[in-house]
C-alpha cells in the first residue's frame, strides 16, 4: 500500500514530457516563443522534452516566468519508459534543488545506504538495545545522515526516504539481533501524513518478518520541529495499537520541552546530550535533569541518557534514577552488535 510520496521515485529519463499546472494562455504563449511545444489540457499542459538539455531550459524559462509573474507552479516530469507510473508533482525549487543535488538524490531513489547500531545500557552496563541509524553502504557514496534528509526535505522525497529508512533498519534488526532487544527506531512526524495509512508498510514489514512488535521503539528525531501535537499523538496512538513502544528524543532542548514530554507521554524519554554532557558538575543542569526523571516518573516512563561519554556522567545519571544510557562510554554506532559487551546476536 504505497501513496505517491512514498512510492518509488522516477529517475528524470533524456526524453519525456513535463506536465505543468496551472495551464495559462500567457504562459503557453511563452513557452511556445521559446521553441517548445504546448498541449493543453485544461488546467494542466504537456511539454515534450527531447534531451535533458532541454529541459533544463525549459525549467529556467518557467522559473523566470514564476518570478515575473508569480503563480505558483507544479511540475510532474514524466520520463518515456515511464508509462503508468504516478504522478509525484513537484515545486520549481523542488525541482531545482534535485538537478543541483543529484548525487544525494540516486542515493535516495536506489536506497544506497544502511542501518548502523548504538547499543544502549541499563545501569548495570547490560546491552538492553540499539538505536539504529542510518549510514552510508561500506563500498557506496559517502553521506552525511542529516544532510541527506536535508536534501530529501528540500525535494520533496522526506516520505520515501523516512520510510525507506525504517524498512531498512527492522531488516537489519531481524539479521542480527535476538528477540526480545529493544530496537530504537527514528521517524518523521511530518512524514506520517495519515498514522493509519502511511504506517502500514512499516507494520507490515515487522508481521512479515515474524518480529516481536513489542521490541520496537519508534522516537521522533532530535531535527523535527514539534508544531502540532495532536498529530503527533496520534502517530504514537497507531505505533501503541500495534503492540509497539514509542519515545521522544532530545528532551530539554530545543521543541522537546518538559511540557511536551508530559503531554505525550512517551515510553521513554530521551535525554538531549547537551544536558549528559560533563551533568556531575554543572549544578543547573542537575535541577533540570532531576526534574525530567521526576516529570517522567509521574507517568511511568524509562528515562535514557544520550551521549554519555564519561564515567561520571553514567554515575551521576544512574544515582538520580535513570533507567538507560547510550553514548561513546558504551560503544559507537557499528554495523553489527560490539564483541566487547559478550553479545552476540
């Protein structure tokens, strides 16, 4: 069950045609000055393009008229092999930004990239789960994470690649771990157009694979702004339907206030690493930490410490009521389980 923004993206082939809306007279008129064909139909138009060369043409002289005249333009690029496929209509920036970024985009489209895992720590220093991030293949393109969801945000191709992200890392979870792991997975809230439609894959997949649903836990990433809570809410309301565990990542920074997390109530709720870093001495950021352990001890949620790097912290942290830690002291994301720990999946 896919919807367009979460359906295969169509590579930009040397031949084809640019569907374009809203279709105008003037702005056929001049499309047509400039050497190109028009059909029109209705509200939308059809510009065949022999060459990608003329289509890059094409898209600056649209963008020119877009700024000389401001309507707002969605474009559909349909490639000739691409006979049957779905619309997916993009802005002129959109459209721009994935010829300037082409590279990042095929990663996007082939799916070149991989899960790595972070374990996480209870305070006995026993491997509890992993955090699975995505990374680039070891023989593919190199990327940096954030920039490559960056790039998918500007495009238009977020949906694709968040789902595509989370496919890949209950796949490698099922590869190397053993049930009853916890597996930390990211998502997009804005994304999740729908909870009960566009989560579907994902539920499938874990059904699919013969995973146990109460090993996952799906966080909202530390980038996404919290602007409509509701949603959000309902998204975490779908995950716990499906027997599935969810977390809010990063909170006492940024949009993942104290408020927040009490209004959502997560399963756990994870402590931005600014507020770990060097916390057994800096006094201010002992009140705040004491008062998320306190807040989250109210409804019941397990509190982990993100990015503990030294001994101190894991102590301080343990000793006022922390359930888990994750951070370097532990171990860096690697492709498999480390041997260190005496895990083996």
């Amino acid at each position: 069950m896919n919807c367009v923004d979460c359906a295969d993206i169509d590579p930009i082939e040397d031949e084809g045609e640019l569907k374009l809306r809203p279709y105008s007279v003037p702005l056929a008129a001049a499309v047509r000055a400039a050497g190109y064909d028009v059909y029109g139909t209705g509200r939308t138009c059809i510009i065949p393009y022999a060459c990608k060369e003329d289509l890059l043409g094409l898209i600056e002289l649209l963008d020119l008229y877009q700024r000389q005249h401001e309507p707002a333009l969605s474009l559909c690029i349909k490639g000739s092999g691409a006979a049957g496929s779905r619309d997916r209509w993009l802005t002129l920036d959109q459209l721009k930004v994935r010829f300037s970024s082409e590279n990042l985009v095929s990663i996007i489209m082939s799916h070149d990239f991989c899960s790595f895992m972070q374990p996480i720590v209870d305070f006995r220093e026993e491997i509890v789960g992993f955090e699975l991030l995505l990374r680039p293949l070891p023989h593919g393109s190199y990327f940096q994470p954030y920039e490559l969801f960056e790039i998918a945000r500007r495009t238009g191709f977020h949906s694709f690649l968040d789902r595509a992200a989370r496919i890949s890392a209950i796949e490698t979870s099922t590869r190397l771990l053993p049930k009853g792991i916890k597996r930390f997975i990211n998502f997009l809230p804005s994304s999740i157009y729908n909870p009960k439609y566009c989560l579907t894959h994902t539920f499938e997949t874990i059904q699919r694979l013969d995973q146990n649903p109460e090993d996952y836990v799906f966080e909202v990433v530390e980038t996404e702004k919290i602007s409509d809570i509701s949603h959000l809410r309902a998204i975490f309301a779908e995950y716990r339907q499906q027997g599935m565990l969810v977390a809010l990542d990063d909170v006492g920074a940024g949009y993942s206030t104290v408020e927040v997390m009490s209004s959502l109530q997560p399963d756990y709720v994870k402590i931005d690493r600014e507020l770990i870093s060097f916390c057994d001495q800096n006094t201010d950021k002992q009140i705040i930490l004491k008062e998320i352990v306190s807040r989250a001890g109210d409804f019941g949620a397990s509190v982990l410490a993100e990015g503990i790097e030294r001994r101190e912290e894991f102590l301080f942290c343990r000793d006022i009521g922390m359930d888990l830690g994750q951070g370097y002291l532990f171990g860096k994301p690697e492709d498999k389980p480390p041997a260190h720990f005496g895990f083996s999946a």
